[in-house]
C-alpha cells in the first residue's frame, strides 16, 4: 500500500511538475530561443533529463527501501498476444520514420511545408547537430522516465484508491496536460500518444513495450523535425497540395513532458 511519501511524490508528478514547467520552464525557454540563445535547447534538454531522472530515483529509491516488486511499477516481461502486436508496432514505426526521412530528403517543397506544421515547437525541437545528439539523450530518458511514472508508478498509487483503470485514465489525463504547452495543435497529439501508451501497459501488464515505443517515437520525430529545420527556414520553395503528408507522429518530440 502506498505510504506518505507516495503521495508527495504524486503531487510533485501530476501537479507540481506539469505546472511549473507550463508557467515557468516552457515561458522562460521560448523567451531564451527567440532572444537567439544559442545554447538555450540544450540548456533545457539536460534540466528536463535531470527532472525526469530526479523523479525516478526517488520512485525506485522507495520502491527498494520497502522492499516493494519491480512488478509493482510494470517493471517485468510483457504478457499476452498484444505483446507481439506492440512488437510490430514498433518495427513499423521505425519503417514509417525511415520512410518519412527518405521522403523528405527527396522532396524539397515537402521540407517547407512540414516546416511550417511544426513551427509552434521551433524552440523545442533540434537544430543543429549538437541539439540532436542531447535530443536523442532526451528522447531515451522520457522513455524510461515518463513511463515509469505515469505508465507505472502513479498507477500503481492510485489504484489503491480508485482502482485500476480509473487510475490508468487520470494518468493518461494528467500526461496529456502535462503536454499543454504544445498549444492546440499538438497537445492533443501527445494525449492521444499517451492513451496508447496507457492500453499498452494495460494489455501487456508491462511499461517495458511503451518504454521502447515512446523512445522511439520521441528519437524518431527528434531525427525527421532535425532533417527538416538544420536547412533554415528560408531555404526550400513553397509547398504544392500534392506533396507527401507525414505522419501524424512524426512531430510529436519528447519535450519538456
């Protein structure tokens, strides 16, 4: 059962954390980017790496100071046949990425315009080839962090109160407003993300499966928005209709949440 500590370490998840980085962290970061700072995503990539980290030291250190299962917060081999379901979905994942580079690569007028759908996120997303690389370290920690916290641990909490599932849609709830700052156009991506995640977890009684999937996701919109900004936003013409759509995925980045 949970203990005190539990529950402070709760409201720092789904309160204190998602509301300090929407009125303050994200707020602060635009305002560095647009000031030309060149060292500004950088900066915030290796602060939310050590807030995610942060918070999921102190989730293991309880979870082995009372002696608690791994199994407790997901941690144990995926069950079930939608194992193999969130296997391929992964693997094609990375085709779609993949193809999504290879397509933009070939097309420069699809470049612009993917330029332009992902301009709200210019201060988040990679630039240059330093940014990319601590991107990537990005991606790989909110996909072990996050789930953990949301996936596993604050599951775990809340459903010694309100049970399983309820508990599994306030996280995907409070995942989804932790993306706020995103702004209309793209939070709700992130919360549709976090929903999948979330039955992920659920079917296969595991957060290891999300764990690969939210990397990969997370490196892989990372790599496609890197292929298309490292070219400067003046450089391609303007985008024809018939140009090549990009995934619905392929823009959606770790971030600050």
């Amino acid at each position: 059962m949970p203990v005190l500590f539990d529950w402070i370490l709760v409201v720092l998840v789904a309160v204190v954390w998602p509301l300090f980085e929407y009125f303050w962290l994200w707020p602060r970061h635009v305002r560095a980017v647009e000031a030309g700072d060149p060292t500004a995503r950088s900066r915030v990539y290796a602060q939310t790496i050590f807030e995610q980290w942060g918070l999921t030291a102190a989730v293991l250190a309880l979870t082995f100071a009372l002696a608690r299962p791994l199994a407790s917060l997901g941690l144990r081999p995926p069950q079930g046949w939608i194992s193999a379901v969130a296997i391929t979905i992964t693997m094609a994942y990375a085709i779609l990425i993949v193809l999504q580079a290879r397509a933009l690569a070939r097309k420069p007028a699809t470049r612009a315009r993917f330029r332009k759908r992902i301009q709200p996120l210019r201060a988040l997303l990679p630039h240059t080839p330093g940014e990319f690389r601590r991107f990537i370290l990005l991606s790989i920690t909110a996909g072990i962090c996050e789930e953990l916290l949301f996936r596993g641990y604050l599951v775990w909490v809340l459903q010694s109160l309100i049970g399983l599932w309820p508990a599994a849609i306030v996280s995907m709830v409070v995942f989804g407003l932790g993306h706020a700052y995103q702004g209309r156009a793209h939070a709700p991506r992130a919360f549709l993300a976090g929903v999948f995640l979330g039955l992920l977890a659920l079917g296969t009684r595991s957060i290891l499966p999300g764990m690969a999937l939210h990397a990969l996701i997370d490196a892989g919109s990372g790599w496609v928005t890197h292929l298309t900004v490292r070219d400067g936003d003046d450089a391609e013409p303007a985008a024809k209709p018939d140009d090549l759509e990009v995934g619905p995925l392929a823009h959606e980045g770790s971030g600050l949440r």
